[in-house]
DNA sequence: TATGAATGAGCCTTCATTCAT
DNA sequence: AATGAATGAAGGCTCATTCAT
C-alpha cells in the first residue's frame, strides 16, 4: 500500500509482478476513496469500484479479500499520508519545538484540507472495519500523532509549554485540525485555511506556552 | 419525544392515545439508538429494531416513514436533551460570562458522557440522512450551541476574553466537548470525566482570557 | 347489494338493522370502486377503502369477508345496473324485435359509457376472483345478455335477420359495446357517444338483416 | 427476443454472449408468461418466475430492471409475434384487398388461439404498466393493425366494401378476432376455431360489402 | 356496532461473493 | 491474470387480516 520507491529499474519476473500488484491495489483504492467519499461505504457497491476503476469485480477480489479490506485500505492510504508528511514539515520548521508544532499543525491542517472528504471516511466509516482493522487504524493514527507529540514534549521539557498534558495537548491540536473537515460547511465562508490555521495555532499556543517567551513568539500567538 | 411522567392525570381519550403514541416513538428511539449505536446505522435491519422494541415490524411504519426517518429521530433526541439542559446549567452559574461558559462546557460534557455512544451517531452517520434531515440536525446543532455562544459574546463586550472569533471559539468549546466522546477509548484510562472537563476548561479559557483578569478566574485556569 | 326498495318505511328493529347492513354495504362498494376503477384491484389497500367510506378497516370486515369479496361486490353491483337498466331501455322500443335489438345495444353502449372504467374492471380484475366469484360473474354476465339474446331469437324467428347464430350474434353486440370501453383512449377523439352507437348499429345490423326489409329499417341502417 | 435458430455458426466472443442473453430474456420471458398468465401479474412473484426459469431472482435483474419490465417484455413479445406474422399471412392472399382482409382477419384469431392466454395478459395487466410501457405497447399494437388497415383501405378505395369508416372497421376486426380469448370459455363448446373465424369474417364483410359484389367472394359470405 | 393498533408473512430488490471460462 | 455471469441471503417496506377495547 506504499508507493513503489523507484529503485527496482532493473525489473525480475517478480518485480514486474510486485509492480503490477502495487498499481492495482493503487487503482482500487483510489477508485474506491473517490466513491466511498463521496457517497458512503454503504452506498458503495463493488460493482461501482470496478467500474471506476476500470476492471472487473472479481479481479477486485484478487487484490482485497472483501469490501472491508478496502475501506481499511482507503483509510489507511490517507493515515498513511499524515504519516509520511508530517515530519517532512516539521523538519523544515528547524529545532525549536515551538515553530515545529506549529509547522506539524499547519501540515496536519493542510493535509486534512486537500483530503477533507477522505479525512470524514476515517471517523465516518470506521466503525464498519472489524476488531482487528479498527486496531490498525487507531495504531497508525497514534503513530500519525508521534511528531507532534515529541515535538510537545520537548516544549514541555524545555520549559516552552507549562502545566500541559503532552497527550492531551496533542490530542487538541489534533481534533482542532480535524475540526476544519467536520466543520468546514461552516467555517468555509469565514476563514481560509490560512487564516483558520493561524488563529487556532495562536489559539492553541496561547493557552500554554510560558508567559515569559512569549514575546519570542509573537508573530505566531497575534493574529 | 418526551415521556410522560407518569402521574396519572385523567386522560381523556385522545389523550390516551397521544400518550400511548408518545410511549412507542419511546420505545423505538430508544431500541433503535441502542443498535444504531453499537453496530452503525446500516448493520441494523427493522427487524432487529422491532424484536429489540418488542413489537413488529409493521408497528413501526405507524411511527415512523422509514428507517433514515428513525435516525434523524435518535439524532434529534440526543440534540434535544443538549438544547434542554444545557441553558439549565448556565443559569445556575450565575450572570458571569466566564462562569457561564464554564459550566455550559461542563454541561456539555457531562451530557456527551452520559450518552457517549449516541452522541457519535450524529458524527458518524450523519451523511446518511437526507437534505432535509441533515438540516434539520445542522439547525439543531446550532440552536445547541447558542447559549454558550451567547455567553462568549457577552464575556467578549465585557472585555473578559480578548482576540477571540466568537463563533470559532464557540466552536472550538464544543468540539473539545465532543472529543471526550471521539477518544473515549485513549483518554478513559488517563482522566475521569471531571478531571477531563477541569483541564479543558483551563486549557480553553487560558488562550483567551484578559491577563488583567487571571486572578478573578484562578480557580477555572489552574488544575 | 340491491338497493331497498323502500317498502320498509316501518322499519321494526331487524328492519334498521337491514337497512344499515344495506346502507354500510352501499358506502364500502362504491369506494372501493371508485378507487379499484381508478388505480385497479391491487393498488387499493383496504385502508384506503376504509377512508374513502369514512370508516374503520375493522368494520368493512363486518360486512365482507375480504378483499376478494369486495371486487365480487363491485363487479356484480355493475353487471346488476346493466341487468336492471336494460330490459327497461328494451321495453321502451316496442315489440319490433329490431328495434329492440337497436335499443338494448344503445342501453349497454350507454351503460358502459357511463360507467367506462367500472365495465373494464370486471374484464381487468376477473382473474382475481377465485374459482366462485368468477362463475357467479359469468352467470350474471349472461344473465345481463338474456334480453338482447330473446329479441334476436325472435328476430331469427320472425325472419328479419338471416344466417345468423344468435349466441355469437349477441355476443357481437356485446363485445362492440364493450369495445367503447376498451378503445375508448382511441375513439374519443373520433367519434361521439351517439356517433360510435349509431355506427355500429348500422355495422351490425347490415350484416345480418334480411335485404327484403332493409327499407323498413333504412333510418337504423344507414348514417 | 428471437431464439437461435440453432446453427452451428462460428460465433465470436459477442455473439457468444448475445446468443447467451437472448437466451436468458427467453427463459425468462417465458417462465413469466406461463405464471402470468394462469395467475395475473400481481399474484406472481419474482421468485416463483426464477424457479420456473430455473435460475436465480439476481439473475433476472441482469436482464430486466424489475418486474414491470418482464410484464411489458411479455406483452411486447406477444404484440410482436402478431407483427411478424400477419402481414406475412396477408401476402399470401395475394392482391385483392377482400382476400387480403379474411386472411389478415384469420391469422390473427390463429395466433390469439396459439396464445390465448398470453394474449388476455396484455389487457388485464396492461394498466400496470407505467405511462412509457403503456406507450409503447398502444404503439405495437397500432403497429399490429397497420397491415389490416391498409387493406380496408385499398379496398374502399377500390369500391369493394362501402360506407365503412376505415378505423373503425379496422379495429372492429380486431375485437372479434380477440373475443375468441375473452369470450373462449363460452365458444370453445360452440364453434370450432375454423366455424369461428368463417362465422365472424362472413359477418364483418357482410355488413359493407358493395352488394354488386357479393357473387364475387360468395365463398367469405356464406358460411 | 365500531375502532384502529398490532401482527407478520411476503414482496421486490440489492449486492457481496464465488467460480467457470 | 482477468472476466462477468450467477448465486442467494438479507434488507426495507406493505398490507390483508385480527382482536382487544
């Protein structure tokens, strides 16, 4: 469910195999995000997968053991995203744990942003995976939250952030990124992104970072 | 959708039947939420609603038009008892905006608590109303969080929260709220309910509270 | 399920009870035909025959054991009007056989335009009935046919009309009647009741009277 | 709608699954026809219609969008088996448009012998259908009449029968010729299907001959 | 007599999944 | 590897009929 890295030029008669496979599955579970988001896992049929995605059911059934692995799949793919962009972001951001949480937030945002709708199917949806794909999810989603967490901590260690629960303070900028897909039909008409992002940021750090830095801070505690 | 409190007026005849009415809409929502709840709105047939409600299935058409018309309904009541108890609780916090907001957010929270599950129907499978039903709840969901609005402007014209969006603040109150619900799982095993509303509150009012101000509210802001 | 004759003007107790039998009877048949006219057998529910007779579904079970019962009602209440109103019309032209012949074929075409959708009903919802129903149908059906049968056995026998087979004879009358039903979508918009009648008498009766008394009968023979 | 006639043409992969289609809208067509007919539309259901086609009810909505489609799909197959057959019937009868019109006349009482039940079908169920069905098969059945039509009119204009509206004498051939299906019960102790048709074309032609012409076609007068 | 709440069998339809080709 | 025909269980919903009041 990762993207092929590019370093198997030279292709064996597995390779060529293992490719093929990798584009597939891509093809299934783009087709079926596109769908799933749009109208609801329920209202989804395999039919229609194969059809967006241009083959037929029962090759479907070759890649996925069911309609279940799919969904997994799809969620998956968009957690695997956080996962894979988030640190890029707050490597950019430099070492102090300020400016990278703020820069992890913004990506989450932004990410959250271009995949607003596929960001839904995780809480929407999750519910219909099975005990064990459930705990894949919440794992991926808790390795999602990894960066952000350390960069918190490292705040709170070096006397950044004061009388914060690293987990709960993580938790809050995570369902504050998230809020901009459950809310969007509302906030669209007041905020950008860019605004939105900017507010809450301020909005976050404000609450907790030492009142004696927060001068340091400034451009990104005022609006 | 309120039940009748069992004191036994004289009933006259259309009486009788208003209440009988009122008692299977009763029984319904509340075998339907309990499914709904624990297995998501499509895993749950008419069948399996009537043998829980313990009536037939044709029983239920008499009260309902269909089964997207009984979600709406259990969505419905659980917005309802927001938009009943929570003004109840701010009025006993006093005139003070800050308090008032205080206890509307732990209002929320504790009714977010009580009906944990049934509260993330309304996130969860939202979508699968109609336009009509997802208006309806959208407007509900508003008129909800009108009191607390109603406070952060006035605490805003009193100079209490300063910077503030009040309708992203608003916003930000409920979804907080909600996340007790969204984490359950990570957050039962780190802070009881009280200890969960004590922290947000400060976590929330500390972003935004006049500086000038800090001492008059000590006891919301530190934990 | 024919009407009082009004002969119990002093009713005694069994009397009211008669005339309400009849009465709730009258209010069940003719709602249900009216609506099984208009939307046919299946698509009318007992309840929506209950509201358009303004009483309960309970009650029509009082007076008919089913809803098979019901569309034998109506049927029969039908053919009845035509083996009522028939001899009548017949009586009135006289003793020429022919003119008799040309009287009850106006009565059926003019019964039927009446009643247009209700004549379809007995040919569309026959099969409906069950085994009982439909041979009292037929017999009703042939009873309604005896008076037009009796003036063309007479007018074989007095010589007016030749080479004929009075059983078909007859049932070629009745079937061009019933044709004003069946295609009247198509003739509507071509001829008029009186138009349609005078036609096909002529149609008729050209075929098979004896070409010595086509003077006689010149004004039925031609347009 | 038509079957293979059973060569062993090379078929491609299309025809293979043309040929495999047709086949199945036979079956099904078929089985829905028999159990239609001996008991009405509404008293079939899908399932027993998959029995008799020995296939399952998914399959059926392969072929068809639901079970008015196979009602209208029996009708139509009906309606088309008179479409192909008359007009070949009619020219074998040469020119002459008296000829042509007995031989029309008897092919179509021959196939509504052939499909005397099926024929009832499209009659009593005819107003299940929705407007575009009923559309349709009003069309067929213009259709089916057009050849009888053009004949009636050669031979008006050609003097041979006088004083006739050629519609109505058009569709008055009709109703006899399918009276044989809804009077059948009655006539099958009476006439054979031979006597009928003799009866029934000497009686029509009768009626509008040009008397001139009668020594010409004595045989199609007399019986 | 009259009501209409209640029942539950049965209907049409959909769709995940399998399997012969 | 790939197809898509075929299956059949399951679902939402209707409605004739019954029965307690």
């Amino acid at each position: 469910m990762t993207i092929s890295d590019g370093s198997d030029v030279e292709l064996g008669p597995d390779g060529v195999q293992a490719a093929r496979t990798e584009w597939r599955m891509h093809q299934i579970l783009a087709a079926a995000a596109k769908l799933m988001v749009r109208d609801g896992f329920h209202r989804v049929s395999m039919q229609s997968i194969a059809d967006e995605a241009q083959m037929s059911v029962g090759l479907i059934y070759r890649y996925f053991a069911g309609k279940q692995e799919i969904l997994l799949g799809v969620i998956v793919d968009v957690l695997n995203s956080f996962a894979d962009r988030i640190p890029q972001s707050m490597q950019t951001a430099g070492d102090d744990p300020i400016h990278r949480i703020a820069a992890g937030f913004r990506a989450y945002c932004e990410i959250i942003d271009e995949n607003r709708e596929a960001a839904l199917l995780a809480y929407r949806d999750g519910k219909t995976l099975d005990r064990s794909g459930r705990e894949q999810t919440m794992n991926l989603e808790f390795k999602t939250s990894q960066p952000l967490r350390e960069a918190v901590t490292d705040a709170v260690a070096q006397g950044l952030l004061v009388d914060v629960d690293v987990d709960l303070f993580t938790y809050n900028l995570l369902i504050l990124a998230q809020m901009w897909s459950l809310k969007y039909w509302h906030f669209k008409s007041r905020f950008s992104l860019d605004e939105y992002i900017k507010r809450q940021s301020a909005f976050v750090l404000r609450s907790s970072i030492d009142p004696h830095r927060r001068r340091k801070y400034q451009d990104l505690l005022t609006l």
